[in-house]
C-alpha cells in the first residue's frame, strides 16, 4: 500500500522541480539578453503624436518625447536624441499614435539622408 502511494507522489514532485528549474532558466535567458537599466530608470523615448502612414516621410510635427520607464522598452527603440537621425525618413509600416517609434520601423537607408536642423 505504501509503494502504491510513493508512485503517486513522485510525478508530481518531480514534474514541479522540472517546472520551477525551467523557470529560473528562463528567467536567467531574459535577464542576461534583456534589459541594462537599473530599475526605476526613465528614459526620454519618440513616440507618435499622431497616426503615421506607412510610406510617408516622418516629420517633427508626427512625433514627441515622453519619459517612460527604461526596463520596458523593447530592442529598437527611438531615444529621444536620436530622434533626429529619422526624421525625414519614410516609415515602412503604420505607426499608431502614442506608439513607440522603432528602428525596425523604417525602409533601409539608401546612402541619401536629409540632415534636419532643430
């Protein structure tokens, strides 16, 4: 009766350290590929002032800064002193408005750049 209620007993603990150890691996994986800012960081990031058109060209007036926290900000984000190296770029995809603006957002320079002076 006993060995009976061992082999009942064994899966479940077995699948939960097998659940807890591929947790904290996980949890390792994002803390070593993801975010390099302390906790509680601001960061001053362009977002859309309004909605932006793929295949138009991004304008001073489509975009504003806003501070938000920096741990969530996903690969390719816009910092705000960056911002002008894309204006006057043509995005390639919808920009929804208070959306973050992406690197990822842009068609592939073609060696001409508009320098912009603000």
């Amino acid at each position: 009766m006993i060995a009976g209620k061992k082999t009942l007993i064994l899966p479940p603990i077995v699948g939960l350290v097998l659940a807890a150890s591929a947790l904290w691996l996980y949890a390792e994986q994002l803390d070593s590929e993801g975010c390099h800012y302390p906790a509680g960081e601001m960061v001053e990031v362009v977002v859309a002032k309004r909605p932006v058109r793929a295949y138009t060209v991004l304008t001073f007036e489509d975009v504003q800064v806003k501070k938000l926290p920096a741990r969530f900000m996903p690969p390719g984000f816009l910092k705000a002193q960056e911002a002008h190296l894309y204006v006057g770029q043509r995005v390639r995809v919808d920009v929804e408005r208070e959306a973050l603006v992406l690197a990822t957002d842009f068609d592939e320079p073609d060696g001409e750049y508009q320098r912009v002076i603000f």
